[in-house]
C-alpha cells in the first residue's frame, strides 16, 4: 500500500508515488497552493494588527486577553511557515530531512495550539457568563498558557518522529513514514481524536452559553447571536471536513479498500489547506468582534 501522508501539513502533493499527473496536480497541488497564499497574504498582516492593535480589548478580562493573543500568536506562526509548504506543492520538497521534521512539529504545535486555545476560551466564557465564575489569577494563566502549550507539543511528538522525505522518481514529499496498516490507522486517529473532542467541547460550551443568555433575554442582540453562530459555523466547517476524511482513510484502511483510501489521499491537501483558512479567520471572529460578546458577559454579571 502506497505511503500515507500526513492529513494537516499541506506538504504532500502527490497521492501517489512517482511525480504527479497533470490533471491531479491541479487539484491536490494548484487549487491548495493558490488557498494557501490567500491565507498567508491576508492571515499575516490580520493576525499581526491583533497583537499590536488588541482591538476591543479593554472590555475583555485578563484571561480572555492572554488567550487572545496566545491564538494570534500561534495563528502567525502557523501562516509563516506557509512558504515552504507552498513552494513543496509546487515544485516538490527539496529541503531536506531536519527541515521537513521541525517545520512538520513547528505547524503541528501552532495547530494543536491554535486549536486548544479556541477551546479555552468557549470554556471561559461558558464558566463566565452561564456559572458566573472568573477564571485564574496572574499566575493560574500563565500556567494554564503554559499547560495548554505543553499539551500542544506532546500532541505533535508523531509529527516529529514519523516525518521524512519520501522520493520517488523525480518527485518528493514531506510525509509521515508508516510501515503498516496498523501505523497507518494510528497516525489518523491521533490526528483526529483530538480534534474531535476540542469540537465537541466548542459546540457544547457556545451552545449551552447561546441557550443561558438567551434565556435569561440577554441575547437579543442579533450582532452578538451572528458572532457566537459564526465562531462554531466556521470552526465546525473548517476543520469537520479534515476529520471526517481522516476517519474515512481509518475505515478505507480496515477494509483494505485501496479505491477509497486512493479518494481520501487525493482529499488530504485541499481539507488540509482549510485548516489553515481557520488561522486568518481567527482574528475577525476573535478580536475585532470581540466587544459584543464581552457586552453580554457583563450584563450577565451585573445581572
């Protein structure tokens, strides 16, 4: 069975071995490249006026602001390693072992940080505005930062260890080296479980928050309902899309079917590319409308 590549990292152009076809090209290398720049041009400068501007910012509480800045941080870092992985789908990855394992555990790290961060602050403001309990002192946060961080980097070991260039003919890959079945099945679902859960944890706290306030008539203002349906819409479209093809390659995989798992192969860039659409939406959900969510939190705290 053919190598299976990585499901995030956009650095696997070929869903085959041997340099790609004209017509696949497009679609697994072309099409992700050109969503990829998008993300870069416009996800860079966003993500840096956040850390500067901290727009809205005075009416967030302190936990909320260091989570703020710690998922525009991590946003940035992941769009500045976009580059190197267009330029491998376009041309091929030609920059060796070292690079391919720390730039594959850099993006990992930055995602899983990304991602861990938005699950935080669901939480807090769920803790906030539905328990009415302030979160952590100076200390308990950057703690928390630096458990979250920590987390992300454990996460992201596989990524570290099972990278390498793969070559075959005159083209190369960044790809996760498996030699089963077995390590095939387990690379996807420690890429996926994770995911699944900051999801399911996202949906329960925006849901449940939606639902408190709107009780208590503190959510009538349509603004803040768009905010919080577009925080889970956009979180849930763009990484569901990633997690259902990688569950679908689990069960392609078990059932030895090479036709299915040969589809989700040629999926894999294009649901990963939209990983990274999340990292330059992030600082329109996040920061500049932050303010209407915060206005809610305080009338539910003076309320």
């Amino acid at each position: 069975m053919d190598e299976l590549n990585s499901s995030v990292v956009p650095s696997n152009v070929s869903s085959s071995p041997g340099p790609p076809h004209p017509a696949s090209w497009v679609y697994t290398g072309l099409i992700p490249a050109l969503v990829l720049s998008l993300c870069l041009l416009l996800g860079v400068p966003g993500n840096i006026a956040v850390i500067i501007l901290r727009p809205n910012w005075e009416h967030l509480s302190s936990l909320s602001q260091s989570l703020m800045l710690n998922l525009a941080i991590s946003d940035l870092l992941c769009l500045l390693t976009l580059p190197l992985w267009i330029y491998a789908l376009l041309y091929s990855w030609t920059f060796g072992l070292v690079t391919c394992k720390l730039l594959a555990y850099l993006v990992y790290c930055c995602i899983y940080g990304s991602m861990l961060t938005v699950t935080a602050l669901s939480v807090q403001r769920y803790l906030q505005v539905v328990q009415l309990q302030k979160c952590f002192d100076q200390v308990g946060r950057k703690r928390m930062l630096g458990l979250l961080w920590l987390i992300a980097m454990i996460l992201s070991i596989p990524s570290l260890v099972g990278r390498r260039p793969i070559s075959d003919q005159d083209w190369t890959t960044c790809g996760s080296h498996v030699s089963s079945s077995a390590q095939q099945v387990a690379v996807l679902l420690s890429k996926t479980l994770p995911g699944i859960v900051s999801i399911t944890v996202v949906v329960f706290s925006y849901i449940s928050l939606h639902w408190k306030v709107n009780q208590a008539a503190l959510f009538n203002n349509p603004q803040t309902t768009r905010l919080v349906t577009s925080i889970i819409v956009t979180f849930f479209v763009l990484w569901m899309p990633h997690h259902i093809t990688n569950m679908v390659g689990v069960a392609a995989i078990s059932l030895n079917n090479d036709g299915l798992l040969k589809s989700c192969m040629n999926s894999w860039n294009i649901v990963g590319a939209l990983v990274f659409v999340n990292s330059f939406i992030n600082p329109l959900l996040y920061a500049f409308a932050s303010r209407n969510m915060c206005t809610v939190c305080q009338k539910r705290e003076h309320g």
